[in-house]
C-alpha cells in the first residue's frame, strides 16, 4: 500500500478570485459577441394579418399586392393592381418571404442587402440597401396551371384557326385565301 501525503494549501487572496472572476466575464461576453457579430443576417416577416392555409412553393407565381420601401421610407416600387410574381423569379429575399406567407395575409417583409440586391444599385434602389415590403398575398396557382389558363384565354381572344401562326397553321405558311 502506497500513503499519500497531505500537502495543505495556501488561501487565496480575495483580489485574485475577483480579478479572475472579471477575466472569465470578459471571454464569456467577447465569445458571445462574435458569435453574434458572426451570423448571417435574415429576412424578417412580421405578419400584420395572418393568412390561412397552405403556402406557396418554387414553382407557385403569387399574386400580390405590394408596396416596396427603402430604410428611409422612400417608396421605390408599388402595385397598381393584383401583380402575379413567380415566386422563384424575384430576389432570393422576396422569394422566401413569399414562401412563409399564407394566402390572404398581410406582411412586412425587411430584406437584407444580401438577399436583395448586394452591392449593386439597382433602379432608384441604392447599393446595400435593406429593403421593406408591406404585402398581401390574394392567392397563387402553380406556373404550369397559369401557363395552361393564359393559352387558353389567348385562342378565345382570337388566335382563330387558319390565320398565320394561329392554331390550324404552321408557322410561317398562310393558309389559302377564300
């Protein structure tokens, strides 16, 4: 059998434990921050009125009415009337705003200059600006079905058969006159 020995230990001066108490709080708050300093900055939806039932996909084009801000408040964009947007086709902040909303709600989206239009200016909006849309989703079809519905509306508007380039003509050949 092996004995150990007892060694005693020196008290520590209550200035030390303080001083090291201090240098532990300061790494903890230094490592948060820059944790915090670190994350990507994110879209932003506040919902104004809530939505009901499901939401819209990639391949969905919305209809929305809308207003674009700057910071600022400068409007820079805005709808006159219901405007289809597809979803996958606008800024990749718009889009997935877009895809957390909920059909007949009303939304503030802020979007963030790297999900909006970066360091480029674009229009009347300036480089690295955020971006603050007030939207109301009025309902979304999938694009196949919008594509589908507007051939259909354009034969019935007219593209009657025989004429060039309408239905019952190849392109390019004129039909015999009568």
């Amino acid at each position: 059998m092996s004995n150990v020995t007892a060694v005693p230990l020196l008290p520590v001066k209550r200035g030390y434990l303080i001083w090291l108490w201090i240098g532990i709080a300061a790494a903890v708050l230094g490592a948060a921050a820059l944790a915090w300093a670190g994350q990507p900055s994110t879209i932003k939806l506040d919902t104004l009125v809530a939505g009901k039932g499901p939401h819209p996909t990639d391949s969905d084009v919305a209809l929305i009415n809308y207003v674009g801000r700057l910071t600022n408040g400068t409007v820079f964009d805005q709808s006159q009337q219901p405007t289809p947007m597809p979803v996958a086709g606008v800024v990749p902040g718009f889009s997935q705003g877009l895809k957390l909303m909920a059909k007949g709600g009303k939304y503030r989206l802020t979007i963030p200059p790297e999900f909006a239009y970066g360091p480029k200016a674009a229009g009347p909006i300036p480089a690295n600006s955020t971006l603050v849309f007030d939207v109301e989703l009025l309902d979304f079809i999938p694009a196949e079905t919008l594509r589908q519905l507007q051939a259909q509306q354009q034969m019935m508007r007219g593209g009657g058969g025989g004429r060039p380039g309408g239905p019952g003509a190849m392109p390019g050949q004129v039909p015999p006159g009568p």
